[in-house]
C-alpha cells in the first residue's frame, strides 16, 4: 500500500481502514473461518431448505389425505356389515310375512282380514268444530259455500 501513488486514493483508503470490521468478520477472524466459507455455508442451508420445503408439505398432505380415506374406509366397512345383516334379515322367511302383514296388509289362507278405521281424537275435533261452525253460520251462507267451493277444496 506504501508503493501506491498518493492522491485521491488515499482518503478512501484511510476511511475503509477507519470503519470499523463487520461482526462476520470477527466471527470469522476468532473461528479461523473465511467469511466465504461462512456465506457458501449460509447459502447451502437456504439451498436445502427450499430444495427440502416442497417434498415435506407433500408429505404432510398426503398423510393428511391418508387419514382421511382411511376413516371414510371405517364408515364404508360399517355400512357394509349394516347392509350384509339387513340383507339376511330380508332372507329370513318370518321377517318376510311379518313385513307382508304389515305393509301390504296380507293375510294367510283361511284367515278373515278386519280393518277397523277409527279417526283420532285430533280428527274427531276437527269435525267437530266444523259442524259448529256450520251451525253457527246462516243457512245463506252455507249454501253459498256450497255452491261457490268445490268439494275438494271444502274442509
């Protein structure tokens, strides 16, 4: 640096010499490490987690997608043993008339089929309370209900 030409250079020499090392440097300087070394490490371990990042969020997700059609193949095997059990309780010959008798309303050889039909209580009300209000009314009025309703739009 004594062998240079003094001038101009001189003054940025000395304020470059003035300021003082930069905490790398030091960190550098105490380790025996060159800040080169320190930055291709530093770059390297960004380089490994980038490179790393994208395979273990796929990982992740594909675990979490695991779960998830392993719980829906639970519910699935459930349905399936839900259906198999229905399916032999459809085979049995006793559930079958006893399913008949109910919803078709059938009856075996040499039985007499009874149907009784009771209107509720809610029905008997209902009735009830429109004949009152029939009898209520005058009779005008009735007849002009009867004659301006259709049947099945009445009560």
């Amino acid at each position: 640096m004594g062998s240079r030409v003094r001038g101009n250079d001189e003054g940025a020499e000395s304020a470059v010499e003035a300021s003082p090392p930069s905490r790398l440097a030091l960190f550098a300087q105490r380790r025996g490490v060159s800040v080169t070394t320190i930055g291709i490490a530093v770059g390297l371990g960004i380089f490994l987690m980038l490179t790393l990042a994208v395979p273990a969020r796929t990982y992740i997700a594909q675990r979490n997608e695991f779960n998830q059609l392993k719980e829906s193949n639970e519910r699935l095997q459930q349905q399936t043993e839900e259906y198999k059990s229905r399916l032999a309780q459809q085979s049995d010959p006793a559930y079958i008339e006893q399913e008949a008798r109910k919803r078709l309303q059938l009856v075996m050889k040499g039985e007499k089929p009874i149907v009784i039909i009771n209107p509720t209580r809610d029905q008997q009300q209902a009735e009830q309370a429109e004949e009152r209000q029939r009898k209520a009314t005058p009779w005008y009025e009735n007849l002009m209900d009867a004659v301006s309703t259709p049947p099945e739009t009445r009560g």
